[in-house]
C-alpha cells in the first residue's frame, strides 16, 4: 500500500518540529520551511507541492512575533494570510486535504468564559487579523480544511514563555510576571498529537486544540518555578504595567465543542509541563 504524504511548513519551528516527530513514523514527510521555500514564494510553492503531491498539507509556518507584526503589518498580512493563501492553493491543485494552524489572538478576550469554536472572531491585534485573514484564504480555497486554533503553544526547543522563565530563573531573584491575560499553556508535542487524531478522526471545520485548564502568564511562571525548584520572587502586575506594542486578548483561553464530539481530549496543562521541562 502507498505511504501516505505529507507536506508541512514552518517544520524549523515549535510545532512543525513536533509534528516531524509525530507523523515521522506513519507518513513520509515533505518539509517546507525557509530559506529554501518562502511560502510567500506562489511558484516555489505550487512546484514543491505539485512535484511531492501530498495526501495531506499541515501548514505551521507563520510570523508569530505578535510584538513585529504589529508594527510591520505588511510583513504580517503577506506571512500569513498571502503565504497561507499560496500553501492552500498549491494543496487545492493537488487534491491534497488542510490543516491550517491558527490562534487564540481572533478573539478580542472580552468573553468572560472560554471561547468556543462557534464564537464570533474579533481580533485586536495585526498578528489576530493576519491569522484570521489566513483562516478566510483556506476556506476560501478548499472545503476539505481543518483549521485548528491553538493557544500558548512551547516545547523542549525553541522561543516560548517557559523556557525563558526558566533562564530568567536562574538570572535573577525576582521576576514580574502579568496575571491579567489569560490562555492555555499548550505543548506543541501535545497539539501535533491531536492534529494526527484530527486528521483521522474529525470532520472538516474548526477546532479549538489546547492542553485542558487555563492560567494567567503568573500562574504558569509559578507553575514553572516550583516543578524547578527555583527561588525566585515572581510578582504579579498588570498588563498595563509592561508596554508592548501588541494587545493580547484578555481572556485568551479556548475551550472545544467539536473535540470531544471526534473523541479527541487533551492532557492537562501542568501534565504537560512536566512532561516538557524535564524531556
Ligand atoms: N507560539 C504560540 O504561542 C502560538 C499560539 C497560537 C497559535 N500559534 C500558531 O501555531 C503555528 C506554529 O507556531 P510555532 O510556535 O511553532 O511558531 P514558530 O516556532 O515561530 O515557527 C514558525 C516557523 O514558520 C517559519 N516561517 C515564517 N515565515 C515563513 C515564510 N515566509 N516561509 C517559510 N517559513 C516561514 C519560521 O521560519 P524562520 O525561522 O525562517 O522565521 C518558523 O520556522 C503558527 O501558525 C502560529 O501562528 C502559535
């Protein structure tokens, strides 16, 4: 029987590392990741994937500086919502099925509960109206789509808020941290795992995908100092205390209706956390 294929973008990144290891066993893999192809790059795409003609594209790849896409927009706007119109295009030519990773960042945060698949999307941020810009170009150019929005996302490697807490730890005595913004902390490892049981298991649509639980930014470093073992003082402020650039929703925690309908459930976040720190 023919191996099934499959292409994935931004495969030097968080997730698209994780996902190599998870489909690496079952699948053969085709990796799209810069400077070889830039997903901004229409025919370097539509080549690449019309040559490997994949089963199935899982497209990872994004300008997830949340900070630089708010004051570039227009390399925002062309990372992820040209490059993901070109990746679902080029998937479409091919009859290839979509994975599109998306974020918690399309909703404004003002919900005071989880957001569920079915709500209304209204970002606040440059980085939110690309990645939603992006989930309208995949839609738009296939119906056989997942899109899967995620949250918080870290790994063993790689930029993410747990592993610089754990640097920061070991720098300095005392950190401050912000515990009013709200997410899930996800594994990426975790989330390559559903989106193999989505691909298998879920119709075409929307899916929330997060490690269950939620907790402000200073509940996670607290989280993250107590399994090391540090001494640091980690003290809360406000969002308004620490000017960035980029607004992140408030509430930014996600929740599903359509996972546990596929039978799909993911392990708690502090599960996770050890599970990830101490890989
Ligand atoms: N990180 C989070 O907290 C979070 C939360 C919610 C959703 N997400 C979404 O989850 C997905 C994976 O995130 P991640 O944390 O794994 O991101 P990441 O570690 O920043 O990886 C993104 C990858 O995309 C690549 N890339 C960027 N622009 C590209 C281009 N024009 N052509 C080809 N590759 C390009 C990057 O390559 P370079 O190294 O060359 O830049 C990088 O390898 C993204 O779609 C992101 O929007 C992330």
């Amino acid at each position: 029987m023919r191996q099934r294929r499959v292409t994935i973008t931004g495969t030097g990144g968080q997730l698209g590392s994780a996902l190599q290891r998870r489909f690496g066993a079952d699948w053969v893999i085709d990796r799209i990741a810069r400077p070889e192809t830039d997903i901004c790059d229409w025919p370097a795409v539509r080549t690449r994937i019309a040559h490997f003609l994949p089963d199935l594209v899982i497209h990872a790849a994004a300008a997830t500086d949340v900070d630089l896409c708010e004051t570039q927009p227009d390399t925002a706007f062309r990372i992820n919502a040209l490059g993901t119109r070109n990746v679902a295009h080029a998937a479409a030519s091919v009859g290839a099925e979509l994975v599109y990773v998306s974020t918690n960042y399309v909703f404004d945060g003002e919900k005071p509960a989880p957001y569920h698949e079915f709500d209304v999307v209204r970002p606040i941020s440059v980085y939110g109206a690309s990645k939603l810009a992006g989930e309208q170009e995949a839609r738009g150019a296939l119906a056989r789509c997942h899109i899967v929005r995620t949250a918080w996302l870290y790994a063993p490697s790689g930029r993410n808020f747990a592993l610089t807490m754990a640097r920061l730890m070991t720098e300095r005595d005392r950190l401050t941290v912000v515990a009013d913004q709200f997410g899930n902390p996800t594994s990426a490892d975790d989330l390559a795992g559903a989106i193999a049981e989505i691909v298998t298991n879920a119709p075409y649509g929307v899916h929330h995908a997060v490690n269950a639980g939620s907790a402000s930014w200073y509940e996670w470093a607290v989280a993250i100092a107590q399994l090391l073992e540090r001494q640091v003082v980690i003290e809360p402020i406000p969002a308004s205390a620490w000017g960035r650039p980029a607004r992140p929703p408030a509430n930014g925690v996600l929740t599903s209706l359509s996972l546990p309908t596929a039978g799909i459930e993911l392990p708690d976040w502090r599960d996770a956390l050890v599970r990830t720190l101490r890989s």
